[in-house]
C-alpha cells in the first residue's frame, strides 16, 4: 500500500494533533490508555496506517464505535486489517485507535510486549512499507503556574537561585525539625506543609499559632509555591514538624528564650520523629546535655543546621554541624556558609507577611537548600552536604558591598549532573 504523500514532519505534527482531538474514540478506550500511560508512557508507541476512502464499506452488523472521527469518516477493511496485521508481526497490544479524516489515515496506540525496547520495536516499524508513521507516544505538560504574588520581592531567593533550583528538587518527603517557638500553621502559605505540632513550653494552643519567630522560620524554609498565595519558600515540599522549645517574650516582635530543658525535650522528639533534618536558628552557651542529644541525632543521620557562633557556642560549636552566618557578616570564617538572612520577606501570623533579617533566617535559608539536595540523595552525610554547600558559593554584589552566598542550583546540578541553572 502506497505510502501518504505528506512530508514526515507534517505528518507528525498534524497526527498528533489529530489523535488528541479525534471526538468520537471511544470512552473506554481513552480510559484505559490515560490509567495505562501514566504508569509508564515509555511502554507505549502511536502508529498510523493509510486509510483510503472506497476501500470497503463496514460490514453489516459491525459498529463504528470507536472508528469515527463524526463526520462519517470511517475506518476501512484495509486499515483495520493492516494493524491488525501490525499487531500481530510485532506482538503489540492494542489500546486504543480512531480515524483522521484530515490526513486519511487510521491511528492506533499500542503497548509493546514485555522485554521488547521501544526503539527496537520502532525501527522494525519504520522499515515496515505499510505503516505511515511509527513513534513514540510523548508525555507533555501545561506551562502554567499560578504565580506568588510577592515572590518577585524574594530578593534573597532570587540570589540564592532558587526558581531554576525547582526546577530540579523542591525538598518533597524530606522532614525537618523546627525547633523554635510555635508558629502559625493555619497561615495560607503553610498549609499541607506541617505535619506534626508539639509544645514543650506550656499548653496554649492559640499563643502557638501567634508566635512569630517560628513563623517567619517556616515560612523560609517551606511556603507553599505556585499556590496563587504569598511567598515561595525554599523547600516548598518539604515537611515541617513544629516543636515549640522556645518562647516569645513580647507581643509583636520576634525576640524569644529556650531554656536546655524544653530544647532537650524537642531535641529527643525530633529523633522520635526520625527527622531528616533539624533547624537550631538559635543560639547559647555550650551544654553537654544538648551536645549529648545533638550527638545521637547526628549519629541517627539527621542533619543540624544552627548559626555559626563566634566563641564556644550550642549548637555551633559542634562538629559536623552545617554552621551559618548572614552574607554581609564579613568575619565569618571561610568554612561558614552563608546566605542572604537580610530584609527576607517571610511570614507572619495572622495569613500575613513581613521582613524579617539575621543568622536565624539564613539558616532556615540553608536548612531549605540542605531539603533540596536531601530530595534528590536521602544518604547525604554532613560531610558531603557542607562540601557540595561550599563549592556552590557565589560572591555577589550587594548595596553593602560583596557578600558571599550559597547558590541552590549550582549545589544541586554538582549532585545530580542535570543542568537547569539558567536564571
């Protein structure tokens, strides 16, 4: 059977435009192509055959269900007895078929047979006379997002490259521990974000919901992205588990207290939790009780984020602890590493939104990062985590003059070898 006249190419684009909007394949066909397809596409090929009219009429008592475009187009004897044909030769599956009267062909998808490779059975195809086109069936995606509405204010997100780092990990199934004081997990940019809430402080369930600390901790860290509302954090699927430790000590402003007592129980909770991560954005003297707890955490492969301290400090003075300072802190050491932590727009109680600035949000900052590599290799150690950290540090120019900051892609690209850093 001659070939159509139609270039290749043209006959592609049009095919596929053609079985994407033929109206009257049949339902059950459809359906089981879309629950087949999702499991893996890779499994399944589009053929088409010619399909010239006046070869035939449907024989009487046949229905063209299935085989009707609803202009009358119908499929010939021919058509249907060379995919037939097809099917058979090279042990395909049928799934689903309909007609294309633009381009008078038949188009078929089916699913290879176990242990074949989708290209093997595609070359046999293409070299088969009697098939017009052979290919793979393609996975598409929209290209639409509901856009953050403060998310171009994100400036330290936007140094950080964290919109083309999302394109590689967004931290989803990593759980992070949030010792800090309570915060507002009914606030529209947390929502499906925290999934455990503990208060080691007292029992006042609203003064945990109107702690801002917290808040604007979480909110770095793990805003939900492209929901339409707020922010973008870092890790927007990560998991946070809320352990209230510490408390705010005035209405309105972010200035808390912890004591080695609530931070030893929330320390021991988090590695109940079995948390893959624990953000410390506190800071005090050393404390062998909380060393001893950090310790065994770290021993369990959990990973602390904390402020970098300048003396002997909890938890910066720890080995093996990732410890941060802010990008303008020009004293940092050179094995600190560093992000923004100034003027960072975050949340607030209340569904609302605030700039917060200091090591305490820089490490969330890093904490989020830390979740994006974590998504991608669970097994990351310390060691590991703080190497591919350090040689992602970019110096940036900023209004107070150059600062240093780690650059998400670029750790995650040395991870994973994919290449999406293009901002």
């Amino acid at each position: 059977m001659a070939r159509p006249l139609l270039p290749a190419l043209s006959i592609a684009a049009l095919l596929l435009a053609g079985c994407a909007s033929a109206p009257a394949a049949a339902p059950d066909d459809h359906d089981a192509l879309a629950l087949a397809s999702r499991a893996d596409a890779t499994r399944f090929i589009v053929v088409a055959v010619a399909n010239e009219p006046g070869q035939g009429p449907v024989h009487a008592g046949s229905t063209p269900r299935g085989y009707t475009d609803g202009t009358g187009y119908v499929v010939s004897d021919g058509a249907r007895r060379t995919l037939h044909a097809l099917a058979g030769l090279y042990h395909l599956q049928p799934v689903a078929a309909w007609p294309i009267s633009l381009l008078r062909l038949h188009c078929a998808v089916f699913a290879l047979p176990a242990g074949a490779t989708r290209e093997a059975v595609l070359q046999q195809l293409q070299s088969d006379t009697r098939v017009a086109l052979a290919e793979p069936l393609q996975d598409y995606s929209v290209r639409s997002s509901q856009v953050d509405p403060y998310a171009a204010v994100q400036s330290g997100n936007e140094r950080m490259d964290i919109s083309a780092a999302h394109r590689i990990s967004r931290g989803r199934g990593v759980r992070i521990a949030l010792i800090d004081t309570g915060l507002a997990s009914d606030h529209p940019d947390l929502r499906g974000r925290v999934g455990v809430q503990r208060n080691f402080v007292d029992g006042d369930a609203r003064r945990f919901q109107l702690d801002r600390h917290g808040t604007a901790i979480a909110g770095v860290i793990a805003a939900n992205a492209d929901n339409g509302v707020g922010i973008a954090g870092v890790a927007p699927e990560a998991q946070l588990l809320a352990l209230k430790a510490c408390w705010q000590l005035q209405e309105g402003r972010d200035d808390a207290r912890c004591n080695s007592f609530t931070l030893a129980q929330a320390l021991a909770s988090a590695v109940e939790l079995k948390a893959n991560i624990i953000n410390l954005s506190l800071s005090g003297p050393p404390d062998r009780l909380l060393e001893a707890l950090a310790e065994r955490a770290m021993r369990e492969g959990i990973i602390i984020v904390g402020p970098d301290g300048d003396g002997p400090s909890f938890p910066g003075s720890l080995r093996n602890v990732l410890g941060v300072a802010r990008s303008e802190d020009q004293a940092a050491g050179p094995d600190v590493l560093q992000a923004p932590g100034r003027e960072v727009l975050t949340l607030a109680p209340g569904g609302r939104y605030d700039f917060s600035s200091g090591s305490s949000i820089a490490t969330g900052e890093i904490t989020g990062v830390t979740a994006l590599l974590l998504a991608r290799k669970p097994a990351l150690d310390a060691r590991r985590l703080h190497t591919l950290l350090h040689d992602a540090t970019d110096t940036v120019t900023t209004s107070a003059g150059p600062a240093r900051t780690v650059n998400a892609c670029r750790a995650l690209e040395s991870l994973t070898g994919e290449h999406d850093c293009v901002k």
